[in-house]
C-alpha cells in the first residue's frame, strides 16, 4: 500500500527528472564529467506511476552532451505528457531549435557549476536568449552557490524567463543569512524568475529527512508563490550521501507547503506557463 503522504495530486507535475541511456542505444557524450548508471525511461515512468506524478519535464543530462536522442524519445513516449530541457549550443541552426520544440522541448539549461564544466560566457546566453525567444522557451540555469551573485547582473538583461534550479544549491548550514541565498531571494524579485524546489537533499546536511531546508523553501515560496515549481531530481545524479527517496520527497514537500491549495497550485498550475503549451 502507497501512503497517501507519498503520493501527488491528480494532474501534479515533476518538472525536474532524468533519463541516462542505455549507453548501447543512447552513447555517452566522449567529454562528459561523469558517468551514471543506466537510467532508461521506463524506470522512470514507473517511479512517476509510484508516487502520482501525471506530468513531468526531462532535463537532458550533460553526460549525454548534445545528441538529444534520449531525451526526445523519452518525451515521444508519453503521448504529450512530457516535456523536456535541452542542451545546445551556438552552432544549433534554427531549424534545429524548430525540431526540437516540435518534440517536446520548452528551454535549455546552462551549468554555472565547476563539476559539470566551464560556465557559459555572458555572451553566449544573450545570444541563445534571443535566438529562443520567438519559441516561447526559458532558460534553466543550474548553479554552485558561489555563482549566483555574479549572475544578477546578467539575469536583469534576459528577454526570456529563466529557472533556478534546486534552491540555487544552496547549503543549509550556512543559514538564511548567506550571501547565495540572500542573493537568490533577490532575484525571486524579478518577474521572469522562478525557482525550484527541488534538490533538498543536496542543500540539506542531513543523511535523511532534510528537515533544515524546509526554512529556505518557505522564505522562496513567501516571496512567490506562483513562480515555484517542485521537481524530484530522479535519479540524483552525482549524490553524495545517501540516495534520497521520492517518497520521503513527496512527504517533505507537504512540509514545505503545508497549506494544500497552495500545493497543489504549485505543483498543477505554475509550471503551466513554461511547459502547458
């Protein structure tokens, strides 16, 4: 039997997962940082079949780097359910950017995080911004903490919405007052960010129950509500610790949002705007 703390409301989003492989179908990019298990989509589908989750939204994994097969395939197979974030680069022509709207993506991500890579030049996400516009997608920018102050600057020129991802990775024992989440609720200001939720387990310095990020998701959610989105961050790549349960996620959200009206809105109607269409 599944607790009903364990599950999701009808029509709820994740707008934060992945699929990696099978390497003998979907390769491995020959530059990637690191190398996951196998993830393929039907586990996937069968984790969102488990705690109720009826849409969701594919990150494409840098270690699949720009062949976006994986990520397009997964989207194909939900009958329009899915949707998907892409990685790309300036050479992308825009009919490619055409084709992958046309399967299902709605933004591309960018790593400011020493783990995954060199960051991207300010440069080359204003012109990616522009070049994305007309389509309607966003930008989903993934941080180490120490980058999240030197991003205000460019973040106040984007024509585009742009995401936040996993609380700005953020370290919860470093408290309210740091300077990366200070910096983070001053870009919750702005009208075309939004912020993720997800990634407790990363902010949090506990093995288990990730009770010390509950503060920073209620100042972000206190500062705006219908710019919040909640994510589950399957199949944590990279994670250091213990491996997190998308049952206990979907408890902790409830701690996070303990008002339900609220809860659900966060997770059936704000991420609508970036990927409903």
């Amino acid at each position: 039997m599944v607790l009903t703390d364990h599950r999701l409301p009808a029509g709820s989003w994740d707008t934060h997962c992945h699929v990696f492989g099978p390497a003998f179908e979907y390769p491995w990019a020959e530059r990637r940082t690191y190398t996951p298990e196998e993830v393929p989509r039907e586990t996937v589908f069968a984790m969102h079949d488990a705690i109720g989750a009826e849409r969701a939204v594919i990150v494409h994994p840098a270690c699949h780097g720009f062949d976006m097969g994986v990520t397009l395939d997964a989207i194909a197979a939900t009958d329009g359910r899915y949707r998907g974030i892409a990685l790309v680069d300036e050479s992308m022509r825009d009919a490619e950017l055409k084709r992958l709207h046309a399967g299902g993506i709605r933004g591309i991500r960018f790593n400011y995080a020493p783990s995954l890579g060199q960051a991207p030049s300010r440069e080359t996400v204003m012109a990616l911004a522009k070049r994305i516009a007309p389509l309607g997608w966003h930008i989903l920018f993934h941080f180490d903490p120490a980058a999240i102050e030197g991003f205000e600057p460019l973040a106040a020129e984007l024509p585009v919405p742009f995401v936040i991802d996993h609380l700005g990775r953020i370290r919860a024992e470093h408290g309210l007052d740091q300077a990366p989440f200070r910096a983070l609720l001053r870009l919750a200001r702005n009208e075309r960010c939004w912020i993720k939720i997800s990634g407790a387990d990363r902010a949090s310095s506990q093995d288990h129950g990730y009770d010390d990020s509950i503060p920073f998701a209620h100042a972000l959610i206190e500062a705006i509500p219908q710019r919040i989105l909640w994510g589950t961050d399957f199949p944590h790549p990279n994670i250091i610790g213990s491996m997190p349960q998308e049952g206990d996620l979907v408890a902790l959200l409830r701690k996070f949002v303990p008002d339900e009206a609220l809860r659900h809105a966060i997770l059936t109607e704000n991420p609508l705007p970036l990927y409903g269409n």
